[in-house]
C-alpha cells in the first residue's frame, strides 16, 4: 500500500512539473512569435508616426496599436496563453507586463512574471525588443 501510494505522489509532482515547463514554453514562444510576426509593423508605426519629443511614455495610443496588432494577427499560436481585451495573459493565468523604455535605446519590453507570478524572480520571462531608427 505504501508502494502504491509513493508512486501516486511521484506521479502528481513529475505531472506538475511537466505542466510548468509546457506553460513556460508556451509564454515564450508566444513572445517568440510577437516579435518575430508583428514587432516590425509596431516598430514602423512608431518610428514613423511620432516625433522624438514622443519617445518618453508608451501613450495609450501606441499601446492599442500595439494590441490591435496582436488581436488581429491570424499567424499567434496562443496554446495556453490568451488575449483579455487589451491584455496579454500567460500560461500561468497572469497579467503579462507591456513597458516601453526610452534610455538607453527606446524599448517594448513584454514580461511574463512566471509561476510564482512576481516581477523579478528568476522565474521571470522577459522578451526586450529595441527600436531602433533605420
């Protein structure tokens, strides 16, 4: 009987850590795929459409094209990650965080606060993206 019951709690934690890993996987590969698939339309939008004085906040504007792009895209393989209106969730059910940085180099930085859902752990998942002038 205890045999049987050490094989069901073996079982349980290695179920739980294989879950862990593919939700990981799948964060970043969704990161992955936004910055392959939609970063340089963003990037042209904001290169183009704003002047410098423009660099120092990621306005509400910038943010919805930013999100419409990701909304529309038919190329995003989700899996266990979603969209909730104009917010980015991860596979672990969290909020991702969408920042935008001017020093030293303007910046979109998407991050995923990982399982234990705190920003900066280790467990962190972070994709920075630079924009830079062509």
């Amino acid at each position: 009987m205890a045999l049987i019951l050490g094989g069901v709690c073996v079982l349980l934690v290695t179920k739980a850590m294989v879950k862990n890993t593919i939700i990981e996987k799948h964060t970043r590969f969704l990161f992955a795929q936004i910055d392959k698939e939609l970063m340089d339309n963003v990037k042209n939008f904001l290169l183009t459409s704003h002047t410098n004085a423009n660099w120092n906040e990621f306005n509400s504007q910038q943010y919805g094209i930013l999100a419409d792009a990701i909304r529309e895209s038919k190329t995003l393989d989700w899996n266990s990650c979603s969209l909730n209106e104009n917010i980015i969730i991860d596979g672990w059910s969290h909020m991702c965080i969408v920042e935008y940085r001017t020093i030293p180099t303007p910046t979109i930085r998407f991050s995923s606060c990982g399982k234990d859902g705190i920003k900066g752990t280790n467990d962190d998942i972070i994709l920075k993206i630079e924009i830079k002038k062509k």
